[in-house]
C-alpha cells in the first residue's frame, strides 16, 4: 500500500463466518487504516491508525456490521 498510492483498497474475508480484514488509504491525510470485523468485535467494523511499519495502533472508529451469524447455516 505504501509503495503503490493508487491502490485505496485491499481486503479479504469470509461470507460463511463474516470475518473480513482490510487495509485501506484514507482520502483525507493520506494515511494507512487497518479495518476488521469478525466474532470479537460483534462483527462491526472497527478502524485503526497505523505506524510506519503497519502494526496497529489507536482505534479510530467502529461502524455498525451488516453480518448477523444467526442467518448462516
């Protein structure tokens, strides 16, 4: 994501459990955020800044999720 500034997005993630995991370039400041979902955040999206090297840091937001486990098999 550093490398390449055209790139605003990748993620990946699962329809079966609802996990998902992305990166993504905020238009704002330009910097990097670490987005993720999944059972231990009640599958709400939850934003974190980034360091030089990428680790997380401070979490920024968290936006309702759309996943509800009940509904998979």
């Amino acid at each position: 994501m550093r490398s390449f500034q055209s790139i605003h997005w990748i993620s990946f993630g699962t329809g079966k459990s609802g996990e998902y995991l992305g990166i993504w370039r905020n238009p704002t400041d330009n910097s990097l955020q670490i987005v993720a979902a999944n059972k231990s955040t009640n599958f709400q999206s939850i934003y974190y800044a980034t360091d030089g090297l990428g680790t997380r840091t401070a979490k920024l937001k968290a936006e309702p999720g759309t996943y509800d486990a009940r509904l998979r098999p």
